[in-house]
C-alpha cells in the first residue's frame, strides 16, 4: 500500500475510533495471526491452561485465504498468540507469503526451537521483527520461569542468530524482553546492563506485566486492576484496528481471549471485511462507544481501558511495527522499572 493510503487509512480508522462509530468504514490495519496454540514450554506466567480448543497449528490454504484477503489494507501480521510460532513447520513460509504481498511480520519466540537452521530460514523469510523472550540473567531464574525451557541453549540460539544475521547483513530488528516478575525482580539490573549495550541485539526491553485482562497476577505487583462491572470512560483501540485470529480461524476481539469465549466469526467461512463490521464486532464496539458499561467479563478486567481513548488514539500516528520499534529503543532508557510499585514481601 502507498503510503499516502496507509496515512488516509489510518486516519479514517482513528476518526471511527474517536467518533465511537460501530461500523467502521476502513478495514483493519493489522491481524494477529495464530500460527499454532500448541507450545513446547509451560511458563509461570502464561494462561494456557484457559485455552479450550484442540491443540493445532493454522492450515497453509487457510493463512493465504486471510492474506488473499488482507494484502490489499493490511499493514502488519503478528504470528504469536498463544503458542509458540516456531513449532508450526509452515512458519516461514507463512512469513514469506505474507511478505511477497507486501506485509509486514512480527513473531515473537521462546527461542529454544531456534537452531542454526530455523534461524537461516527466518533471516531469509523477511520477518522484519523478532522479539525473544528471556525473562531471566541466570539457567535456574531462567528454570524457574519458563518450565521446560533451556536457559543454555536459549543463549546459544542467540549467538548463532545474532552471529549468522551480521555475516549475511540482514536487517532484521531483534529484540530481546525481560517482563519483572517476582522470580526474576532481583536480575533486571543485570539483565539491561548486560544486554543493552550489545551492538548486535536492536533492543533489550524491560516490558510492563500485563493481567492479560485480569487472567493472570504476580505477587510482584499489587493488585492494582478493579474488577469494574459497570463503567469505563475509555474504549479499546483494538476494536477499531484490529483482529486475533486462531490456528482454526477463529476470529476473537484481541488476544486475551484465551479461552475464545467471545467469537466474532470463522474465517473458514466468512470473509475478514463480513467479521470487521459483523453483527458481533459492531455489538462489541457499541458497548465500548457507549461510555456507560463494560459488561464483558473480558474487558472489564483490562489494562487497557485504564489508558485513555485520547492517549489510545496515539497509536494510529504510526504502524505497529514502528510503535514496537520506537518503544523497544525507550526502553534502552531502562525507565519502566521505575514505575513498578513492589509489594512488600
Ligand atoms: S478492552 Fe482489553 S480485553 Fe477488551 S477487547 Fe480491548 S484489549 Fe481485549
């Protein structure tokens, strides 16, 4: 897409945002695109025991009918959600398909998959962004956190990764998390020192804990999201710029619906404009343009709805590539650790 029409897009989709309009005149401008649900891990801090449907990974025929779909309007597909990407073995195609229709791709991955030969394959996919999620400065933190995982090995992917992208120059942006839990509180210092200044790492970025709307909690933090049941003065940006879609084609509100209790359609069947503005989603966007309740389950335990619709609406300024981008190199600032509020334990 030119960019003059990325610019009039998003635009026409923040002014629907603003207005509260239900039908929204303008496609979304990103999709979270499941490539599996399964995992090889079981981390700490992960609900996957709240999935409901059969373990699987998203069909090729399926994943080129959505970007049939969306190549047109689309500006990014993320491929996690609630497994891990690198165990589906179509994931570089995928991320390749989606690139020759000129859409950009973020994957976020646990790493322990990501051998000499998957990380060949994803510098030569085009994946723009990779996020590797470590959480820890030691093996037994590292243990502790992400059961099943191996903290060595996670190292050593990333030295092959990091060493075989600057032998072939290939640009992509590789960022390195850490989310602060109380298993892993004592590390971050070591962690951002360590990491931060490594040239061949794009990012290393301290990231908030989410509830993930309240599913999941760390003694670390207090237990500072209400369960509103009635009112919110702000409305989810999700609604009116995005879709998550499961390996099934299950087409959910945003991916913290774990469990798929809010189904918005199936894109076995339906097309992705028919689900945009379908009875369930405008239904959704009522509710959320009301200013008078929240009364789902789901958002009502939300981060989100704590953050203003006018500091929401921000996010239309740039695409979510750029925003992930422009937030990982903020947070080389090492900031957000300030602003965690400890329990006393
Ligand atoms: S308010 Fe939160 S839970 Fe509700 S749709 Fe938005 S991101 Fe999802």
């Amino acid at each position: 897409m030119k960019i003059n029409n990325k610019l009039k897009h998003r635009i026409g989709l923040c002014r629907d945002y603003l207005l509260g309009k239900e039908e929204v005149s303008f496609p979304p401008i990103e999709l979270i695109v499941e490539a599996t649900n399964r995992c090889n891990l079981n981390c700490i801090m992960c609900p996957r025991e709240k999935i409901k449907s059969a373990p699987e990974d998203i069909k090729l025929p399926l994943f080129r009918k959505i970007v049939g779909e969306a190549s047109n309007f689309l500006e990014l597909i993320d491929f996690s959600f609630r497994g891990e990407p690198l165990m589906n073995q179509n994931i570089f195609e995928m991320i390749s398909y989606a690139k020759s229709k000129g859409i950009k791709t973020y994957m976020s991955t646990n790493a322990n998959l990501l051998d000499k030969d998957a990380s060949m394959r994803l510098l030569y996919s085009g994946l723009d962004l990779l996020e590797i999620s470590l959480d820890a400065f030691s093996e037994e933190t590292y243990t502790k956190i992400r059961r099943n995982g191996d903290f060595n090995k996670v190292i050593n992917n990333l030295e092959v990764l990091l060493h075989e992208k600057q032998k072939i120059k290939n640009n992509l942006f590789v960022e390195i998390g850490f989310v602060p839990l109380l298993e892993n509180y004592s590390q971050m210092d070591n962690f951002m020192s360590h990491w931060k200044n490594n040239p061949s790492i794009n990012a290393a970025r301290i990231k908030p804990f989410s509830t993930r709307a309240g599913l999941i909690s760390n003694p670390l933090y207090n237990d500072n999201i209400p369960y509103k049941t009635g009112f919110s003065r702000n409305r989810c940006v999700r609604l009116w710029r995005s879709l998550s879609i499961c390996s099934d084609g299950t087409v959910l509100p945003c991916c913290y619906d774990f469990s798929g209790n809010y189904k918005l359609g199936d894109l076995k069947h339906q097309t992705i404009k028919e689900i945009w503005n379908g009875k369930a989603l405008i239904g959704l966007r009522k509710q959320h343009a009301g200013l008078t309740s929240v009364p789902l389950e789901l958002c009502s335990r939300c981060e989100l709805l704590r953050i203003s619709t006018t500091k929401q609406s921000l996010t239309f300024l740039c695409s979510g590539l750029n925003l992930r981008k422009m937030l990982a190199r903020f947070d080389k600032f090492y900031r957000l650790n300030k602003k965690i509020k400890r329990k006393e334990i």
